[in-house]
C-alpha cells in the first residue's frame, strides 16, 4: 500500500513536471530555449531524486528532444 507521504512525494513530482512542460511546450530551436529546458528538467530531477519515479523530468526532456 502506498502512503500518503509517496503519494504527496508523487503528486509533487508530476506537479513540477507539468509545469515544466507547460512553460516549454512550445518548442523553439535557440540554445537557449535548450539550455534553459534542460538545466530547469535537472532542477526537477533533483529535487525529486529520492522519488520512486526520479527520471519523470528526463522523460520529459527525452520527449522534446524527440519531436
């Protein structure tokens, strides 16, 4: 059974990854654009790096990169 404390810890993951991707969803081809997506998807993936689910943000990263 999951706790109410991994459940917190999950919905906060996904929170910061939608937000994440909400900010980045229209997708430029400046370094920049890259440069910002890319250290803010670290920040997530730090933060959230005792998670069950640590690589939501480089999930999130790879699917850009993938379009």
């Amino acid at each position: 059974m999951v706790t109410d404390e991994e459940l917190k810890a999950v919905y906060g993951m996904f929170t910061d990854a939608w937000k994440l991707y909400k900010k980045y969803a229209d997708v430029q081809q400046e370094d920049e654009y890259w440069e910002a997506l890319i250290a803010e998807a670290d920040a997530v993936a730090k933060k959230h790096q005792n998670n069950k689910l640590t690589r939501c943000a480089s999930v999130l990263t790879e699917l850009y990169l993938a379009k």
